[in-house]
C-alpha cells in the first residue's frame, strides 16, 4: 500500500467496455496479490477527472498507472504527460479497426513522454499487470518471488508434446 492505503496500482480505462479487457490486468495482480484500484477516467468525455487523477497520483500515493483506451486512445499520453510515474498503455481492441488505431494512438510519443506500450486487447492487459508487478517488484523483494513463482508454475505447465 502507499500514501495512506492506497493500492500501488490504478488501472484506468476510457470506458466501461473497455473493463472485460483490463479485467485480465487486474486478474493478473490479484493472482500476485497486488491491490489496485481501478476507475473509468475517459481523455474525452471527462477531461477534468483525467486531470485530476493525472495530476494528483503520485500524491495520492500510486507507483504504477496502467491505462487501457481504443480508438483515438489518448489517454495513457495525456496522463504520462502530466504525471511522473511510470505508464503502461494497453491498446484496447476497438471494432472499427481491431485495436490498430488504439496501438498506434498509444505508441507513437514524443519523445520525453514516455508510454510503455503493451501488445493489443487481452494479452497486452495482462501483460500490463505483470509488467506493473514486475516494477514493483525491484523493491519488493517477496513479490519479486511471487513473480519468479507464477513464472516457474507457467513453465511447468506447458506440456512437451501436443495432447
Ligand atoms: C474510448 O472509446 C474508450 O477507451 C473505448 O475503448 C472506446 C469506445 O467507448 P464506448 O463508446 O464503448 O464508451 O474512449
């Protein structure tokens, strides 16, 4: 926990339909045992609330943001830009374009404001979680076995041969 009980983690979305897909982050943190609180902060239709939240979470004792959008995806650069602590951007599958759009609107920075940008829809969500974990993890050092146990445990899974 940080500043006064908050959880390490905010997820963010621009959306509730994007919740499915960041649902796999914050699956990913609660199987690490990382707490996280996730809230819909959209770049276009509540610009103030993204201020705000991008403005006070370092404040408000966050260490990790991971903000999922699609489309003309703006929000994991606009709150990068106002905020110092690390992004991860995750490209939600849109319909229109599949996530391409979302993809391209995260990834392409400027430099000095930096995104770190995950794979499209789901895996790029849940591998947001793990990469989040794996930040907190180089000061943690029982999460960074919790991480090393999930990896262990997914390698023992992966069977030699096709059944
Ligand atoms: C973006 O527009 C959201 O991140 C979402 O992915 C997309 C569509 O939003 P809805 O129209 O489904 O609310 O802002």
């Amino acid at each position: 926990m940080g500043e006064a009980g908050t959880p390490p983690v905010a997820i963010i979305m621009g959306s509730q339909s994007d919740w499915p897909t960041m649902q796999r982050a914050a699956a990913m943190l609660d199987k690490l045992n990382v707490a996280y609180d996730a809230r819909i902060v959209s770049a276009h239709r509540t610009p103030d609330r993204l201020v705000e939240f991008a403005r006070g979470a370092a404040d408000e004792g966050f260490k990790v943001v991971i903000a999922g959008a699609g489309g003309a995806a703006h929000l994991p650069g606009m709150v990068a830009s106002m905020t110092h602590l690390p992004v991860l951007g995750v490209p939600v599958q849109s319909k229109a374009l599949s996530g391409q759009d979302s993809l391209l609107s995260i990834v392409q920075m400027p430099a000095g404001i930096p995104v770190g940008t995950l794979a499209i829809g789901e895996a790029g969500a849940a591998n947001a979680g793990l990469l989040a974990a794996a930040i907190l993890a180089t000061s943690d050092e029982a999460l960074a076995e919790r991480l090393q146990a999930f990896r262990a445990e997914q390698t023992a899974s992966v069977a030699e041969r096709p059944s």
